[in-house]
C-alpha cells in the first residue's frame, strides 16, 4: 500500500532526530509534529500510532530509537477515510477522489484496512 511508505519515513526521520540529538543540540525527548490537510492526516495517523510495530517500518539506520512523538498538531487533516467523500461536495470529490488513489491505490471502499486516524485512538496518545 503506498500510504505506508509515508508512515515508515516519517518515523525514520523522527528516530533519526532521537539518534542525532547530541550532534544538533535539542531535546529529543519532546518530539511534535504537525502538518496541514494530508500532512495533518499524516501527522495524525505517525502520533496516534506511537509503538505500534507493524507501522514501524525497517527505513532508516536507527531502528534502535523510538519514533513515538509527544506531541500532535493536525491542522483540518481527515481523521475518518471511510466517510471523507460521503462528506465531500463536488469540487471536493474531484480533488479528494484522485488523491485517494494515489494515497491508497484505491478508493476507501475497495481498501480493506484504511489508515483512519479514528481507528488507532487510545488514550496513551499525545494531544
């Protein structure tokens, strides 16, 4: 699935920040992240989903550290693939519509386990 691949880099750069620390002097230890629209689905999705190993991925040369953030700022990214076109008005399903596919290799309807945010809450999530 494509979608993946932007999970499994976005935590290798997280795990290489925990691992460059010392060289460029910040704290490590409180990690945000953020985005807008996708990247705020993205930024979502990469907070909501700290240790969860199957979305690790194996990119990156510090697969020693943790991707884990403590710290999610989502600004207007979808939480819920299932019903974002359901949601859409018609100049939003002809923009929506042709990202779904490249993001997921389909729409959601034809994706059996969509990376909606909403599904992988808990209550050990940063905020």
């Amino acid at each position: 699935m494509p979608f993946l691949a932007q999970i499994h880099d976005i935590k290798a750069a997280i795990r290489f920040l925990r691992a460059e620390t010392r060289t460029y002097g910040y704290d490590a230890e409180r990690i945000a992240i953020s985005g807008g629209s996708s990247g705020g689905h993205l930024a979502a999705f990469v907070g909501v989903t700290n240790g969860h190993a199957v979305l690790e991925g194996e990119v990156g040369a510090h697969l020693d550290q943790s991707s884990s953030v403590q710290a999610i700022v989502d600004y207007y990214g979808s939480t819920n693939l299932a019903s974002i076109l359901r949601q859409s008005k018609p100049h939003g399903l002809s923009v929506r519509q042709p990202a779904l596919d490249l993001l997921l290799g389909g729409q959601p309807e034809a994706v059996p386990k969509l990376p909606s945010v909403g599904t992988h809450v808990d209550a050990t999530d940063p905020c």
